[in-house]
C-alpha cells in the first residue's frame, strides 16, 4: 500500500499548487499515515467496526489521487426543496460553489487556509491522511453578534468519475462572539465505492451557538468517515444531530472540549440502518472547567445483518466542578442477526459532578404490537408504528423548528 499511497501522492504534488511549506507539511503527514496505516480491531476505538478490514472487503484497489483541477457539473435534483439556504457545495471532494446570497456580505469571512496545526491532541492516521491528500481548505468565519439569517447546507455528492477513490474534504469554522449559524451536512452521494473522509474544525467563542445536523438518508455503497473537533469558550452552545442511515458504512465522531464555563453540548443521533448496513458514532465530550453540561442520546432500530455501534465518554477535568453530563443509548433489533454495540465511558475527577451514562438494546415488544393490532392496525404497521414513536423521541430534541420539520419529512415521520 505504502507503494500505491506514494505514487498517488505525486500525481496530487503536480497537478495542484501548492507551495514549498504546504509540501513538507504533506509529506510529513503521509510519512505518519504510512507507518500507522488504516485503524483496525487492535485499537480500542476501532473495536467494533474495523475500517481496514471493511475497506479490503468493499473496495478493492483503492486509489488515493483524485484529480480535483476537474470542475463537476452540479446536479440541482440534489438541492434540498422547502427550505430557502445558502450552500456550500462538494462533489467528489471539490468545492464547485460557495454560496452565501440570504447573508450580509460584509458578517461573512471566506479565507482559503491550511492551518497546519491542529488544536487538539490525537492519534488518527485517518485525520494524517486528510492532511496529507487534501487539495484546498477553506475557513468559514461568522463575524461577532451576526446570526445567520438562514440555514447553511453543505451538500456532499459523488458522480461516476470517482470510483473505488479515496475523497478527502476539510472545513473549519469560526463562530464570532454572540453569533449563531445552522448547519445541515446533506449527503447526496451516487451508488459508487469510494471511501470519503471529512474533517471539521469549530471554534466557538464566547456566547455563540452552533446547530450542526447531519443527513445521511438515500441509499449509496460508500463508506464515509466523519471527524467533528469542536472547541467551545464561555457560554457557548453546540447541538449536533445525526442521521445514520444511507450508506454501506459510516462512522461520525464528534470530539468537543467544553473550555469555557456554562458552555454545553448536546449530541443527539438515529441509527436506522437496512441490511448489511454498518455504522457507528463515537463521541468524546471534555468537560474542562466549572459549570459545563452535556447531553447525549443515540438510538438505532436495527434490519438483518446491520451492526451499529456506540462509543461515548464524557471526561470530568478535577477543575470541572459543578459538571452535569448525561448519556443513554437504546436499540431496537428487528432480527436475530441485528447487532449493536455499546461502550459507555464516565472518566471523574471532580467531586461535585451529576453525571449518568446507559445502554439498553433488545426487540420490539409484542404485547405492544399484539394491542396495536387489536385497535385496527396491521401487524406491519403496528411496527413501523412502534418505531416511528421510539426515534421521535430523538427528533424532538431538536431545537430548530423549521430544521426539525424538515428532518421529520426526510424520515418520513408526522
């Protein structure tokens, strides 16, 4: 592979413009790609669901130059109807538009820059890949005490020019003090196999909020993996919602450091995966400092042969007094082969927290169904009844009105 990763990096060297810094930058973050590889089974976060071995199953060849000097024809079918927005637009990993018409043009910063240090400490080769193949990053800044006056859509699409590739994509984001954006990532791929990873990076100053939500919904066989650093100053908030359904594989990982006192988190997601589908959510929330709170449920309902999984810890800092965390998980598995996977981590080191964690999985009851029927329903929609109340109880917690009838209209809920 490591012979393969090298040749496709010099094709990416010659055919972009990068500058002698931005090149060393590249190497060093492929040099770490190279001797780490794929994550597998053997690291504790990979446990579950190992991308390296899913990726040899799914996808044989996997090319890693993807020649981003094309321009793609955008498709309008994949707009999303009913809901004025501004749009940034991918299409095989490309940016083709970025649209901000519904805002004051003068509250709205576009800067083209690769920030070569990253704010946080990890250990992801997935993340040294992006750094190493990525073709341009741009940064989204919300200047101070401007609210978005609509909704942002980034719409991820893939056409038949991409196949069995590897699509790197990067955005970063910065909320001004007392500034709002909604953000809705709308994945609007073609059934190819390809695998495409996405960094985020949000920096929320103090008293801003982000409203981050997450659409995987229409049917596609490529394997995507989401990564979402969020860095929150004092009062901020952050809400992030996922729809877990589309693809053959996803994974999201959502990692957040609550760095300001009364900043909060909410994480809120719906596995609904068909069969053979294979996803997983992993959140890491960082409670760093007094009078933090966060807020986490994530269910699935599960078809035959589907694996979801779950991973969340919440991290108490021994300066993290007066912390309030919470986190539950609850599947429904529809059949004897449905599989869902729990780790719930509380990692405390302060005294004076409230902090709670569960998990819960099992089948649809059938007295429910047996009484549902009893009152006029047919067995079939007696399930689809149960399970239309059992992740509305997710959809609920969005606090965007209009955002929340959108997503209910996607899933097809009243």
């Amino acid at each position: 592979m490591s012979e393969q990763l090298q040749l496709d990096f010099d094709k990416i060297i010659k055919t972009s413009k990068f500058s002698d810094d931005e090149i060393q930058s590249k190497k060093f973050f492929l040099k770490k790609f190279i001797e780490n590889g794929f994550p597998n089974r053997k690291q504790e976060d990979w446990k579950f669901l190992d991308i390296s071995q899913i990726i040899k199953r799914n996808i044989s060849d996997l090319s890693f130059f993807n020649d981003y000097s094309l321009p793609n024809k955008i498709d309008p079918s994949i707009f999303v109807d009913g809901l004025e927005h501004n749009k940034i637009i991918f299409i095989n990993g490309r940016v083709e538009k970025i649209d901000f018409s519904y805002e004051d043009q003068n509250k709205i910063e576009i800067k083209h820059d690769i920030e070569k240090n990253i704010s946080f400490d990890y250990k992801n080769s997935l993340i040294d890949l992006n750094s190493a193949f990525i073709n341009k990053v741009f940064k989204i800044i919300v200047n101070k005490n401007y609210s978005l006056k609509k909704p942002l859509i980034i719409y991820h699409s893939t056409n038949d020019k991409v196949k069995s590739t590897n699509v790197n994509l990067r955005l970063d984001f910065e909320l001004g003090e007392n500034s709002c954006l909604r953000l809705i990532d709308f994945f609007a791929d073609n059934t190819n196999k390809n695998f495409i990873n996405i960094f985020y990076n949000f920096n929320l100053l103090k008293d801003s909020i982000l409203k981050n939500y997450k659409i995987d919904k229409f049917k596609n066989d490529n394997l995507k993996y989401s990564f979402n650093n969020i860095e929150q100053d004092n009062n901020s908030v952050s809400e992030t919602f996922i729809l877990s359904a589309g693809s053959d594989y996803f994974k999201n990982e959502i990692n957040c450091n609550l760095n300001g006192e009364y900043s909060s988190a909410f994480i809120n997601g719906v596995f609904s995966l068909k069969e053979n589908q294979q996803h997983e959510i992993r959140t890491t929330i960082n409670h760093l400092v007094e009078n933090t709170k966060s807020y986490q449920l994530i269910k699935s309902v599960l078809g035959k042969n589907a694996k979801s999984a779950y991973q969340g810890k919440i991290f108490v800092n021994s300066k993290a007094q007066k912390t309030d965390g919470y986190q539950l998980s609850k599947a429904i598995l529809l059949d004897e082969t449905s599989e869902f996977n729990a780790k719930p981590e509380l990692e405390i080191y302060a005294d004076d927290v409230k902090c709670s964690h569960g998990s819960a999985s099992g089948s649809l009851n059938e007295d429910s169904i047996f009484y549902l029927m009893s009152r006029g329903l047919n067995y079939q929609q007696s399930k689809e009844l149960l399970i239309n109340g059992f992740l509305l109880d997710v959809i609920e917690k969005i606090t965007d009105s209009e955002i929340k009838k959108l997503i209910k209209n996607i899933i097809g809920l009243k």
